[in-house]
C-alpha cells in the first residue's frame, strides 16, 4: 500500500477542513486535522469509535465551532458554527441516529427540511412531498401522512437522506447511512450515492463497513485518536491494511470459534407455529451452546418477530416454550422471567437512558440481584458492572459516565451487558453491533460467545451477512414473515446468505429497489391538495 499526497492541493473543493483541532475537558477529540472533498467524488473518512470522525463532521456542519482551524464550503467560509449559515453555502447531513421530528408527518418533516425559498404553500405540502418522495423512487406505505416515529430503523435511515437531499447540496455528509440496511437497500443507496458524484456532489462517507468502503469510495482517509493518518485511494487499499490503519496495529478480524463442548443436544427454545402482526407462521428451535442467524430483506417479519418473542407484542397463534415453561408472552415481564433477554437494534430510543451513567444503564433490570430487604448493595452492583467493564473494554472515565458522552460503541456494550447481568437462557440480539467499529466488534462478538459457550442460546438478526456467516451456527432466511430456508453451518458464507436473501420468494419489496438514483429536482410550488 503507497500512501500518496491525496489531501487537496486544488482549489476546487466543496469542503475544506484545515488545521482543525477540538478539546472537551480533557479529552483531545481532533488534533490538526486537514481534510477535503472535491466535486464529483465520494470521501469515505474511516476510524475507530472515538477517532474523532463524529467531531470532524460537526464542525464541518457547522453544529461544533473548532478550537482552531477552518471550514470552507464551496471555496466560502464558515465563519461561525452555525449549521444554517454551512446549508446556505451548500452542505446537508444526514445523520446516523437521524433528526427526524417522530411525532409530526413524513411530509412536514420534508417541508421542514426545505429551504425557505423552495418550500411550497402550507396547504399543498402534502402533494408535494409525494412529488419529490416518488423522484426518489422511495416505495414506504406510510408516506406522506404517517409519523415519522411510525417508520422501521431502515425507513428512517433511507429518509434521512433523503430529506437531506432536498436542498440540492454541494456537499453531501452521510453519517453511517447503512447501519440498519440490507443489502437491497444497500445496493439501492449506492446507486444514489454514485449518481450524485456524477452530478458533481462531493460525498463525505462515514462508515465501519470496510467492504462498502472500497467498493463506493474515491479516496479513504482514516482517523486514529483525533489524528488524520493518511488519505489513501481506495483502488490500492485492501480492508486488511485499512483495519491495521484503523487499530494502530496488526489486527486480525476474526469470529470467536465456538466451544464443541458447551454445545448440549437440549432445546432451551421451541417455537411452534408462531402467528403475530405481520408474520408467521414460524417454526424453529434454539439449542444450548447455538447461535441462530435470522437473515432476510427488511420489511419481512423480523422485528415483528424478535417483538413478539419478547413479550412486547402478544401473539395471535402458536406456542412457544422457553427452558421447560410454555409461555403466554402477553408481557416482557413474562419473557425475562423465563430468561429470554433483547437486545434492541435502536439502543438510543429503545436500550438506553442517555442522561443517566453506565451502572445504572447496566443494573436497571438486575437490581434485586444486589438487594436485601430493599436497599441496593452498592459495593456488589459496582464489583459487578466494572467486571463487565473490563471484559466489554468500555472506555469510560467512571462507572457514573452518562452514556450519552460514550462513543457509539462503548454505548453498545453498555446495552450489552444489562444483558448479560440477568444470566439469561436466550439471548435475542437485533443488529447487535450496528455503526460499531471493527475493534469494538470484535470485543461484542467475544462477549456473546462467552455466554453461549456458558450454556445460553442466542438469536441473531443482522443485515450484515459476513456477520451472519462468521458468528451463527446456521442461518434462518426470512421473506413474507415465514422462515423460507435454513443454511446449515457448513454451507455459511456472505455470498450463500446473499442469493438466499435475493432469490426468496415474495420479498416485500418484491425486487424493487426502496430507493431511487435521481438526485431530487427543484422542488415544485405548483399543484392543489395538501
């Protein structure tokens, strides 16, 4: 791998970061980080949780004012943090965890996303919105009139950008734009990804899946503790160079092997014609020591699934027995009793209390383990969590850190380990390590497979089938709500999964693509009807 003086030196750039450095308290997020993006091509900006990558985006938004440095937008400077001031030179973000409004309608959170000059009259925001919606090619049933909060983690992912291209940008920032995609919607985002480079859109991608990197990127420039170590053209870098750039070190990503021996011939979960809203009937079993992938399009039944088998949602058929004990599942209460445990895939609305620190996000659901006649036993409840700490390798500060100041994978092993507190018979893990970096991955994976090795039995979604492949031990294909078919350990690979994803019958979203690859045209004022 040469490293080659790909940083700039040409005046036509769509951004420009120069000198940029940010402190909070005593921790140094950014160090004298140049950094550029030129029309028509696509940045892609790399790091470990804490690398500084979210830091170098909010000031180039506009949202962080640096401590030095400076932002230019279309060859104009940003003179101030001020997010509105960077959209009128030409910047749009489309943030991971998203800025939609859940309360208000799809289409008023479009209207909201518009500039004042291209926003249509109150009254025909509806039409409009459908308008621009349908240039996207983007098929949701819940639009234009439904609430934003309605919409799936990939619908909201997908609409985030979108909403973000209303504006017709220079410069495009996309903030881990993947992480809750599969790979249809993958594919489909690329496509749009690539017809705004050919419209001259500088693209600033931020993503932990190295091998969408390589394929959609220009050039690659890597952060490591606040500090820009080299940009790279990503014909001449392999996803191996790039994780050793990424760690600091020769680093081997790899998938903890499974201990033959924890692995016991008796069926800890029975799942027996299982009907709810908008799946089944589904059928399978959990074994101890197993790890079972569930795979498929999104759209098809699964969050439903992992709902119901939670206790969130009531079944309306089948049965299902946990350890022995048939169970109602009319409430999570039911479900974490019998020991099955979730691990929500939106672990900022759904796993976590930001504001609150890492031993109460940890504890919350295991207090009566560390309690006698009501009173907590403080001295128990920290010796527990800071086990926890060490083995996840969270970095913090304090057991008393509020998440809210955690990268986003140390956030995710903190919902991990409220997890692993309960001792729980099924662990259920929805997208356990979305838009975490490669070595906190690794850490995940480890601390899963130390808990099956115990005796536990897990079920895994995730949209990423190298995921799939190197920590399941077989592979449940999802379409329509049904379990479709099953892919036996020794035929697992990212490319079986793939075809059995692709060539499912009834996919929901029937091989069309959710997303379109025309960039929005100027939004119109004409029409009637809201």
């Amino acid at each position: 791998m040469t490293e080659r003086d790909l940083r700039g030196g040409s005046t036509d750039l769509v951004l420009e970061l120069t000198g940029a450095s940010r402190q909070f308290g005593a921790v140094r997020a950014l160090t004298n980080v140049d950094f550029d993006c030129r029309p028509g091509e696509v940045h892609a900006l790399v790091g470990e949780n804490g690398s500084g990558k979210s830091t170098l985006l909010g000031i180039a938004s506009g949202f962080v004012e640096p401590d030095t440095g400076q932002v230019l937008i279309g060859g104009k400077r940003l003179r101030r943090d001020s997010p509105a001031l960077a959209r009128k030179l030409g910047l749009a973000i489309a943030y991971q965890d998203t800025s939609l409004v859940h309360a208000e309608p799809v289409k008023n959170n479009l209207y909201l996303a518009a500039a004042g000059g291209e926003r249509p009259p109150y009254w025909n925001r509806k039409r409009w919105a459908r308008k621009l919606l349908a240039e996207f090619d983007l098929d949701l049933e819940l639009f234009p009139d439904s609430p934003a909060g309605f919409l799936t983690l990939a619908e909201r992912q997908l609409f985030e950008v979108a909403k973000a291209l209303v504006s017709n940008p220079k410069v495009l920032l996309l903030d881990e734009p993947t992480t809750a995609l599969g790979p249809d919607e993958v594919e489909a985002l690329h496509r749009t990804v690539k017809a705004c480079r050919e419209r001259g859109v500088g693209v600033v991608y931020v993503s932990h899946r190295l091998p969408e990197i390589i394929e959609i990127a220009d050039r690659i420039t890597v952060l490591r503790d606040g500090r820009n170590v080299g940009t790279f053209d990503a014909r001449h870098v392999s996803e191996h160079e790039l994780v050793e750039l990424i760690v600091g070190r020769p680093f081997e990503v790899a998938f903890p092997p499974p201990n033959p021996q924890a692995k016991e011939k008796r069926e800890v979960l029975i799942v027996d014609g299982l009907q709810g809203q908008s799946f089944g009937p589904v059928s399978f079993t959990l074994e101890a020591g197993e790890v079972v992938g569930i795979a498929g399009a999104e759209g098809n039944g699964q969050p439903q699934l992992f709902d119901c088998l939670a206790g969130r949602t009531p079944p309306k058929a089948g049965r299902v027995v946990c350890d022995g004990k048939e169970l109602t599942l009319i409430s999570t209460v039911e479900a974490t009793k019998a020991g099955i445990m979730l691990l929500p895939g939106d672990r900022k609305h759904e796993a976590l209390m930001p504001v609150l620190g890492i031993r109460v996000n940890s504890t919350i659901q295991s207090l009566r383990k560390f309690s006698v006649a009501g009173l907590i036993r403080r001295i128990k409840e920290r010796k527990a969590v800071t086990g926890l700490v060490e083995e996840l390798e969270i970095r913090t500060p304090s057991l008393e850190q509020p998440v809210e100041f955690l990268s986003g994978g140390n956030a995710q092993k903190v919902s991990v380990s409220r997890t692993f507190l309960r001792e729980p018979v099924v662990i259920m893990a929805y997208e356990p390590t979305q838009g975490v970096d490669v070595g906190s991955r690794f850490d995940i994976y480890k601390a899963l497979r130390k808990r099956t090795d115990a005796g536990a039995a897990m079920l895994v979604k995730s949209s990423d089938p190298i995921e799939l492949s190197g920590l399941c031990d077989r592979v449940l294909v999802m379409s329509r709500g049904t379990i479709v078919e099953e892919i036996p350990g020794d035929e697992l690979d990212e490319r079986r999964i793939t075809e059995a994803i692709v060539r499912g019958p009834g996919l929901a979203k029937s091989g069309r693509s959710p997303f379109g690859v025309a960039m929005p045209k100027a939004p119109s004022s004409s029409g009637e009807g809201q």
